[in-house]
C-alpha cells in the first residue's frame, strides 16, 4: 500500500497572544498606536481578555447570525499579503458570520487608522496588516481595531517562513472571530475524509486529509482497499479508521506523520465505527458478535478492549460526551435504530430518541450541549441536533442521503456527507443554527468527513 | 486419479474466482465486480458453477434479516452443492441499500451473512468452511436510487474462495 505522509508543519499547543507556534511561526505581542496598554507596560499589546472569558466578545454569535459583523480587511500588502487577506476574508465570510467590506481600500496609511473613513464604508472593525521579508524570513504584523472605538483590540507580529503564510492566515482570522465573538474560532483546522472515486458498484475509496476551506489536499491512502470513517486524535497527529486490508475489516491507527498503520484490538468479528476518549488514551468502538455487535473501549497502550454492551442487538456509532463521562450510540435493541445515551463505564443506557423514523450516525457536541444525527424517513435522510436528554430536536437540513455529521472544534458548525439520487457524494458544513450551509470544495466524491481539533 | 481430477477442479475454482466474482465480493478495489451469469458450461464446483446452477444469493426485506422460503430454498441448493464439493470454502457478504446510515449498515450487513451462515450450518455444512464479512452498503449490485435497486442491494452473496 502506498502511503504519502502527511506531515507538513507539525502540531503543538497554540496561544493566541505571543509565544511560539507550530511549525516554526512565532508570535509576538505588538504595541497599540497612541495608546497606553492597560495594565501599564508599554510596548505590550492590550491586555485581551482571557480567551475562554465571554465578557471579552464584542458581539454575540446569535446577534452575528442575524446581522453579520461588518468588517474591513484591506489587504496586507502585494504577494502573499493579497493571498494572505483573501484566505481571511474567506474565512470570516464564509462562517456567516462576518461580511468583509469587498475590496476596502486602505484609509490613513500606516500608524494609526483613518477610523472615520472605515466608519463611513459601514465598518465595525478594521484588520489590517503588513507583510515583510521574504522566503525563510517573512514577518507579518497585524492589527485588529474597534472602528467605533478606535480601540486596538489586538496586535501580534508573526515571524515565519514564507511557506506559511495560509496558516497564518487562517491563524488571524482565528483570532478575529475570538476576539469579535468570545468563542474560539475554528480555521486553522483539517477535515480528514475518505475520496471517492470510480464506478459505484465498486468505488475507489482513500483517506485524504486538507485544510478545513479545502486548501492543501493530500491523499493518504493508495486506494487498494475499502477504507471508512476516519476519526481524529484530539491531541496527537493520529486518525482512527476502518480498513478492509486484506479482506479483515478492522479498526486501525494511522499515524499522520509516519504514515504507520496498525490494527486496534483482537477481535473475532468485525471492528468498526471507532472514536477517541476525549483524553486521547483509547477508542471506542463497536465489533460484530453473532447477529448483533457490541460496544468496547481499546486502550492505545495495548490490553483486553473492554467490552460495554451486551444486548444481542446492534450496538455501533459510540461517541463520548466531551467530559468522557457519558457515551451516545446507535442501537436496534428496541426494534429498530434508535439513539442511547450510557454512561461511559456501560450500563444504564436510556433512549433518548422518540421522533417517527429510525436515527443514527449520533456525534457530541464539543461544547456538551448538543448531540447531532442523522434520521431517516420516508421522506428521505435529515441532519439534526437535540439536547443529551432528547429534547428540544431540531432538523437542520435535509436531503436525498445524508451521513457523518462531525463538530468543528467550537461546536458551532457541522461538516457532513451529501449525497443526491444519481450524483456522487460531496461534502457540506452548516451552522448548529439550521443557517450558511454551503458546499465543501473537494477535487472528487467525498464521504465521511471529520473536523480535527484546533492545530494547536 | 480422483486425486488429479479434485485438484484440477480446485484448479478451475480457483481461477473462476479470481477472474469472475472475488472482485464483486471482496474490499479489494481492483477490478471490476463481474456478477452476471456465464456463458457456456461451468466447471462443476466453481463459482461459476454456483451463480449459474445453484444461485448464490439471497434477498432480504427493508431492515430485515429473515429468511423468505425462496431465500431458504436458494441456501438449500447451496447446501446440497457444498456437500457434493466437500473442497470448497466459501466466503458470504451481506449487503444494504443504502437507506440506512454508513455504521449501522456495516453491522446490518454482518446480520445478514450469518442469517445466511447459520442456516448453512443447520443444513449440515461445517462452519470452519464459511466465513463471513459486510460491506454494508459500499458494495451495491445495482447502481440506481430507487426501490428496484435497494431491494437487489440487500442481499448475502455466497463466493467461493
């Protein structure tokens, strides 16, 4: 099987104000034009409010779903400083969120800017940025104003290779969505999946890997086998996926970085549907068993999986709450495919489903509150999100065949296969809201998508 | 001589399902999935011997697993064939429409091949001669979105190995 690594830029812990990045991108704080940074040392950028503390947000998301935050971005300059505030621009508008101002020019030159100007093109805020250097040595500079204040909400300094300048694109239009809406943002960020390609009756399937807006697609894979459900680590470089290697379909780990490939568990029967804990220390899964199949935890560091369920029925598509304390999985225990929540050790598990039609494919939200579906009717397939006690069911889309909804790491947009009568499949993202669904560029058909965690 | 003449038939099986039918019944992605009946006689015992004389799959309703007395009488003839060939080892993949979810599906499709297995087995066939796997729905006979296809699609296909 030919492999094609994945590694680029590699993975560590990411802070939003200074310190070193990933990927050799360092980040330093830079000093506000004409104003003193509270907390009194000059040359330091104002002190942001912690990133997790709401009170930080200028806006809500709920009053930015309904009026999106008008922004200027013009742009940082020729060269990657265009490509730069395109891939921002992108972003920003493409979570629904904002509405980048087209095209804004420049107003008052460097230093301090012409905020009436920008308050006159109807702006909010203004990012503006500069790019210098070249090649191994680029430095980009950004600044995020409130235009109505003329307050700097933001300045960082980024010295870093040429070679990353989308991520660090992405990066600044993290920090924008943050700072503007008190939620972490989620760009610089990956969606694994599985490319289709080939005649139905017997598609072609790799895992492939790209940037969440679709940029730097790779395939992992070489396609000799059918390979499903790709599911990532949420720390380390790693994905969890089914693999019909040698006629054995069975749950694997896929290191990105090596491109190393090793089966998780023994097992009889057939392993599939896997996910990771939250802590990152094993994966839950489900095997066949007779007619049935039921749920265990594999440890990465090796031993018996522990087995969850017992129910002679079909017991599959586990996933953790984000605390771990909890698992949501799929069961016909009770006639047909019907949502379970248990708790994580097994046992007690009580449906939480009740709408007509069958329901499956269920996902915890990040953020804890809600767990997404899939149900199934006569009417065809729906993408839907409920709390984790079953309540308050909402349909977000609906289509001919919908499968995979995955989070993006806020919780606050679904990424999702689509599949029309007759067409191939390709993937889609919509906001938890039901609002911005829209298509995911992907060079093929694309089943299967899962949203990694932040690249840190 | 009953000893050449046996392998000459493993022979003629081997072949025939690396030709014909192990593409359609495998997670392997080469080759096309050839399922349409042979031309001209079969080699006895084959896998073309098998879709032509013995049929070597049986259908399911919507969600079910259940047997239909023309699913049984097709897992009847495989099990008076499987014990006219006492060699050859079989491989059943249960399939689905695709109107279920990609997870669930792959452990539908198990149901349905050891629905299939068992029965074989009560028919006297030793298990150590069946194995199972599912594709859930990645394996469909037929290509089309609508009700003729899904029912062709929910199937457990019996393969010589």
């Amino acid at each position: 099987m030919s492999i094609i690594s994945a590694s680029g830029d590699g993975l560590t812990r990411r802070r939003l104000v200074g310190g070193a990045l990933a990927g050799g991108i360092l980040a330093t704080p830079l000093a506000a034009f004409g104003q003193n940074a509270p907390g009194g040392f000059p040359g330091a950028a104002p002190a942001a409010p912690a990133p997790d503390a709401p009170g930080g947000a200028e806006i809500t998301v709920d009053q930015a779903r309904t009026a999106p935050i008008p922004i200027a971005i013009p742009s940082f300059g020729p060269g990657i400083g265009d490509q730069m505030t395109q891939v921002i621009s992108n972003d920003l508008a493409g979570c629904g969120l904002f509405r980048p101002l087209g095209a804004a020019a420049s107003a008052g030159g460097p230093g301090v800017p012409d905020f009436a100007a920008y308050k006159s093109m109807g702006a909010q805020a203004l990012a503006a940025g500069t790019t210098s250097g070249s090649g191994a040595g680029v430095r980009v500079e950004f600044r995020l104003w409130n235009v109505l204040t003329g307050q700097q909400l933001q300045g960082t300094a980024y010295s870093t290779s040429g070679a990353n300048w989308r991520r660090i694109a992405h990066i600044i239009a993290d920090v924008i969505y943050e700072r503007m809406l008190g939620d972490k943002g989620y760009f610089d960020t990956r969606i694994c999946y599985v490319a289709t390609s080939g005649p139905r009756s017997h598609e072609t399937t790799r895992l492939a890997i790209m940037d969440q807006d679709g940029a730097n697609n790779r395939v992992l894979t070489g396609g000799e086998w059918l390979v499903k459900t790709p599911r990532f680590h949420p720390t380390r470089d790693e994905i969890a996926f089914m693999s019909y290697a040698n006629d054995r379909p069975r749950v694997y780990l896929f290191d990105l970085n090596s491109g190393r490939q090793q089966v998780l568990g023994e097992f009889a029967g057939i392993s599939f549907a896997p996910r990771f804990s939250p802590d990152g220390s094993s994966v839950v899964m489900s095997a066949t068993r007779g007619g049935g199949s039921d749920i265990y935890t594999v440890s990465l560091g090796g031993g018996t999986p522990r087995q969850l369920t017992d129910s002679g029925a079909i017991d599959t598509s586990p996933c953790y709450s984000p605390d771990g304390s909890q698992i949501v999985f799929n069961s016909d225990r009770g006639g047909s495919p019907q949502l379970y929540v248990m708790g994580a050790g097994g046992g007690g598990a009580r449906r939480i489903s009740y709408g007509s039609g069958t329901y499956g494919s269920p996902v915890w939200s990040p953020r804890g509150d809600l767990i997404a579906f899939i149900r199934i009717g006569s009417g065809g397939f729906a993408i839907g999100v409920m709390a984790p006690d079953g309540t308050g069911e909402r349909i977000l889309t609906r289509g001919f065949s919908v499968d995979s909804p995955t989070f993006c790491p806020n919780g606050r947009v679904l990424a999702y296969a689509r599949r029309g009568a007759g067409a191939s499949s390709s993937l889609g993202q919509i906001d938890i809201a039901g609002f911005n669904e829209r298509s995911v560029p992907t060079p093929g058909g694309a089943e299967a998508p899962a949203w990694s965690p932040l690249k840190g | 001589m009953k000893l050449k003449l046996l392998g000459a038939l493993a022979l003629v099986a081997a072949l025939a399902a690396c030709s014909d039918n192990k593409a359609a019944n495998s997670g392997s992605a080469s080759g096309l999935g050839a399922t349409s009946a042979p031309t001209g006689a079969a080699a006895p015992g084959s896998e073309a011997d098998l879709v032509a004389n013995v049929g070597d799959r049986v259908y399911f309703e919507l969600a079910q697993n259940t047997l239909s007395s023309e699913a049984q009488a097709t897992l009847d003839r495989q099990a008076a064939w499987l014990a006219r060939y006492p060699q050859v080892t079989v491989q059943i993949a249960g399939n689905c429409d695709d109107r279920g979810t990609d997870e669930y599906n792959i452990a539908l499709g198990n149901r349905r091949a050891n629905a299939a297995r068992d029965y074989l087995v009560a028919k006297g066939v030793s298990a150590d001669r069946i194995s199972t796997i599912s594709y859930g729905k990645d394996r469909p006979t037929a290509t089309g979105d609508d009700e003729q296809s899904w029912a062709q699609n929910r199937n457990a296909i019996t393969a010589v190995r």
